[in-house]
C-alpha cells in the first residue's frame, strides 16, 4: 500500500489538502451535505477516486481537496482531465 501522509494546515487560504467532511462545505458553498456524502459513497466505490477518501475511524472522514476536485471535473464530463 502506498504511504499516505496527511498535512494539515488551518488556515483558511486554501493550502491544506487534505480536510474534513465541513472543510470541504465551506469551500464549495451550496453543497449540502446529504449530496456530499452521497458523492464520497461514489468516490469510494470508484478505485479511480478512492484514494481521496480516508476513514481514520467510523467519525473521522479526510477528503483530498485535488482528488475531490477531480471527481467533479469527471462527474460534469464524464472523462478524466489530463494533466
């Protein structure tokens, strides 16, 4: 398995990239968090995605920022970005 490491920072300037479920609704303002954790459901389900998803515990959930941003791109076009 590959070594995951987990920088935090707490500020709000948007360098951290790794976050929490609430983390990632003040970034995105109008996501509700029923859809949110339906998405991370797909993103788990998703070997593509899954690695952006990290459950510590049954509470703690740690979401990739880039790695959530990516599954949007996908979810709106269907298709990988190529970088």
């Amino acid at each position: 398995m590959e070594n995951t490491s987990v920088p935090y920072s707490g500020d709000s300037a948007g360098k951290a990239e790794w976050g929490t479920k609430q983390a990632l609704l003040k970034r995105y303002e109008g996501l509700n968090i029923y859809t949110l954790n339906r998405w991370l459901s797909e993103m788990r389900n998703d070997a593509t995605f899954r690695q952006g998803v990290i459950n510590p515990t049954h509470k703690i959930v740690l979401i990739n920022f880039a790695t959530f941003q990516e599954f949007l791109f996908w979810k709106q076009h269907h298709y990988i970005r190529s970088v």
